[in-house]
C-alpha cells in the first residue's frame, strides 16, 4: 500500500507556495496562527513535564508516539498562538514521516526558505530552534 500522503518535499513546496502569496511578515505571522487554530487539543495527560520543549518563550508540549510502520507521529500544543501555528507547521512538516525523513531535511534551510525566523523576534526563533531540535532527537531516538 502505498502512502496517501505527500512526501515530506512536496509538503515543504506547498508550504513555499503558500507562503510566497504573502505579501508581508505580518501575513506570514496570520498564516501561522492560523495553522495553530487547526491543531487537534493535546489531551491533558500529555501536558507533562516530560513532553515541555525547553528553549520557548511560551510553554509547549510536543508528545511523540512510534506508528505501528515506524514513523514517528507528533502532536502538540502552546498556550500562545504564535508558537501554536509554529508547532502546527511543524507538525505539517515533520508528523508521520519516518525518522530518515526526518533527519534528511535541512529544517533551517525549510524554515529560512518559509521566511519565518526572519518574522519572529529573536525569542520566539530560538523557540522554534528548540522544537525542531526536539524532533530530530525524537527521530534520532526512534531510527
């Protein structure tokens, strides 16, 4: 069976395109936002001290489960919107992909293409830093 679902490229691509008709950062910040207004809730039994990404402005919990054909499937969630639409961005990314996946992105490259970092203060891109960290030492962890 093969997979429905984009490559983890063709994703980045939509993403690229999608930002590209944006005029402006305060745009792009919208978008964003707008992406975290679609995140499933993370259950309370997964707001744990375990699953905080250290590094964030904001509180963030990103869970990790293993899918039963090895990929790895992220759900998170933020108590500030911005950092919500970081992590559901992310989670468009990176989620059910396999850590080979994963690990092959150039995150920082994906993230500089999107012009993101460059329309976040300085802390809100370190926090950023610190969730793609995290999810490469999840698909580390899970190769």
């Amino acid at each position: 069976m093969t997979d429905p679902r984009p490559g983890i490229d063709a994703t980045l691509a939509e993403l690229i395109d999608d930002f590209d008709l944006l005029e402006d950062w305060e745009q792009r910040i919208e978008y964003v936002i707008d992406l975290g207004r679609g995140l499933e809730p993370l259950p309370d039994a997964d707001r744990i001290e375990a699953n905080k990404v250290p590094g964030c402005a904001a509180q963030v919990w990103l869970a990790t489960e293993r899918t039963g054909d090895g990929r790895i499937r992220f759900r998170a969630d933020s108590d500030s919107a911005i950092s919500k639409g970081n992590v559901a961005l992310l989670l468009k990314l990176f989620s059910d992909r396999t850590p080979t996946e994963i690990l092959d992105l150039d995150a920082k490259a994906a993230l500089d293409r999107l012009g993101l970092p460059q329309a976040l203060t300085r802390q809100r891109a370190n926090g950023l830093n610190s969730m793609v960290g995290r999810i490469r030492e999840e698909a580390l962890r899970n190769r």
